[in-house]
C-alpha cells in the first residue's frame, strides 16, 4: 500500500479547541490509514486561530510532525507573514523526520505557502500531487485589506495557478471552487472533483452536558441567538453588535462563541457601549460546542460583504443544520444560501446590513416551526462517512 504524506496548516484531534477546519484533515487521515495507507502529517506546532500551542490530544496524535512556526500574535500582515514563512521554511525541513519516503502528497490548502510546500517536497520525493482545495486563497485576500495591493495580488494568483497546473489531482469543498480552479488551470486531463465537508455523525456519541454559562443567559431572554466561530474580518461580528438594541427592543441575547485576532477588540467595544446583551464565550472543542448549540433558538452566519464568501461552506453550518433550528445566513448570494434555501433550514439576508439581519432573525422567531428539515438534508448530502469513501476513491486514481 502507498505511502501518503499530508500537508496542513492546521491538523489536530477534533477535542482540541478552536480548531477550525482540522477536524476535516483528522478525519481524512483516519479513514485513509483504516484503508491501509501509512499516513505521515506535517502541520503547524500552535492553533492557527489562537496562535498558543497545540492542546495534549493533539500533540500526542500518531505520525505528526510539527514545523515550528513564528507566533500569530495579532492580525497584522507582518505577523502573519512572518508565521506562513517561518512554517513554510521549517515544514520543508520536518521531512528529515519522516519514517517513510511518500508516494502521494496531499495537500489541504488555502495558503499558497502549503502548496509550495507541496511542490518542493513532491520534487524531492518525485511523488505525486493532490490538492484539497478549501479555499481560493487569492479570492480570500482580495477579501481583506491586501485586496488593494493589485500586485501582491498578481503574484499570488500566478503562484496559486502554477501549483494547480503541478497537481495531479484536485478535490475542492464547493462546486464554484471547482469550476474557478479549472478555468484557473485550463488543462482539460486535470482531475477537479467536489469533496465538501460533512457532519461527523459520531460526534452524536457524546452526551451533551449542562453549560451553567448558557442557562443563565437562556433564562433572561425570549430567545438566544448563538454564533460559534472564529472572531475576524471577514466575520464581520461589529455588524452584530451594531445590531444589539434592535435585538434588545425584541427581547433577543445574543452569544458570539469561539476565538479569533478581532476577540478582544470586539469585547472591548461591546463593554464601552455597555452592549450588555452581546455575551462573549471563549472557544471549546468540537464535541463541546453541540452542548453549546442546544441552548440556542436561534443559529447566525456572519460574513463581510465580499465574493470570495459566494464559494464558501464552513463548517458550522453543518452542525446547525443537524438541530433543526432556524438559521439566519448574513453573506451574499452563493453556496450557503442556496443550502439555506435549499434545506428549508433558514433565511438569508444581505451582509453588514444591521437592519436586514434585525428583520430576519425577528422573521424566524416568528415563523420558527417552518425551519425544521436541516437534519434531514445534512444526512441525505454531507454524512462524513460517504464522504471519506469519495476521499478513497480520488487517491486511488492517483
């Protein structure tokens, strides 16, 4: 059986905290090893959304390999340079510590870093190349405040194409990444499939517990409406607190939980305001956020208003479509609010527009009872376990 070395940014045990889109590489891995693949990873040593050092569930995970990496200690382009450099550098050098030479490279992007890195090693190895596709990376900084660099940008739209005309296969989470990468590579041989997240159905295992932060905050309002995930710009959570007395006139709290660079800032506003029904709670792992989620009325995802969040489908709102509780989508048109429409799970609205999401979550509490087939859409098409076979099939063409 072949020997398959995959690259990520972010890799840890869904129990460790804030770990956004890892879960997605655990998963991947396990069921690649269960089909007899040995699997090496080489990741990053700290939280890329907490910048501190990975928890023990994942430090003692098998076959791991950390490439030190500078601190991500706020959310300035230095900082963050300096971080993918110095992981990019140090992630070259970890492949002394493998136990065996690699065969396939899978490589989970956005950055281009992890890409490159790609490049490099699968010259060395002369290996092959898959690319797991979770976002378009130059469509992602014309998002932030790189975006008005037109040259930065040019550089990385010419590296980020050199590295999908390298691959010999290439799996992306959504349907219109699919097709921007095949008119960014123009190679009809080229392999592009769809391979989304999904839901972890075993997650289910776990009883969920009591949360005393959460009763009491479900106890003073009509209705909560919860947020989990990473605090940032492109979240755009100052829209939601821009919207705190209209949610206060109807009687709604509101509880932003996770992580992230802009956490502590948006922390201090809310305090300066007296903002007193925006609730702040820390980040927690992955099985302990569906305890979170089963005090809420009410599920939001926020995003600034870009094009890149057209393409998107995080992870959260597989887990609020599995509750059955509406969900309100503040992003432009595209991939999460076709699902939202589609599931009959939700309404969406028009991002860093506070009236338009004031009127839509006002809209749900009312019609609440429309909004109860998510689940039954989630498992239909983003069960994990389907999923992971698709996984197999696209490494064995390789």
């Amino acid at each position: 059986m072949k020997n398959i070395l995959y690259l990520s940014n972010c890799y840890s045990h869904p129990n460790d905290v804030n770990v956004g889109a890892a879960p997605r590489h655990f998963y991947n891995v396990r069921a690649l090893r269960k089909s007899g693949y040995h699997v090496e990873i080489i990741t990053s040593s700290q939280n890329t959304i907490t910048g501190q050092s990975l928890n023990t569930y994942t430090q003692n995970l098998k076959g791991v390999h950390y490439a030190e990496a500078s601190p991500m200690k706020n959310k300035s382009l230095f900082s963050r340079l300096k971080y993918y450099l110095s992981h990019f550098i140090s992630g070259i050098s970890a492949r002394k510590s493998l136990d065996k030479k690699p065969d396939i490279i899978l490589a989970s992007m956005p950055t281009v870093f992890i890409g490159l890195q790609a490049l490099i090693l699968a010259k060395i190895y002369r290996c092959k190349i898959i690319l797991d596709v979770r976002d378009l990376w130059t469509d992602s900084l014309r998002a932030t405040k790189i975006g008005k660099y037109k040259p930065v940008i040019a550089i990385n739209y010419f590296i980020e194409r050199l590295i999908y005309r390298k691959a010999d296969s290439i799996f992306c989470t959504t349907k219109p990444q699919c097709e921007e990468v095949r008119k960014m590579v123009s190679m009809e041989n080229k392999e592009i499939e769809y391979l989304p997240n999904g839901f972890d159905i075993e997650l289910l295992k776990s009883d969920c517990i009591q949360i005393k932060e959460m009763e009491e905050i479900k106890n003073k309002y009509e209705k909560v409406v919860l947020f989990a995930g990473k605090h940032s710009d492109y979240t755009d959570l100052n829209n939601v607190l821009n919207s705190s007395q209209g949610f206060g006139e109807l009687n709604i709290g509101v509880v932003l939980l996770g992580g992230g660079y802009l956490k502590e800032s948006l922390k201090e506003r809310a305090n300066k305001e007296n903002l007193k029904n925006i609730h702040f709670l820390g980040p927690v792992s992955k099985d302990e956020v569906l305890s979170y989620m089963e005090y809420a009325d009410i599920f939001l995802i926020n995003y600034s208003k870009s094009d890149a969040w057209r393409k998107v489908l995080p992870n959260k709102l597989f887990d609020y479509l599995y509750f059955n509780k509406p969900i309100v989508a503040a992003v432009c048109e595209g991939e999460i609010t076709k699902i939202i429409k589609e599931s009959g799970a939700g309404i969406s609205c028009e991002p860093q527009d506070t009236n338009s999401l004031i009127t839509s979550v006002q809209k749900v509490v009312k019609e609440s009872k429309k909004f109860t087939t998510g689940r039954d859409y989630l498992m239909k098409n983003f069960d994990r376990r389907i999923l992971t076979k698709k996984l197999l099939e696209i490494v064995e063409k390789v």
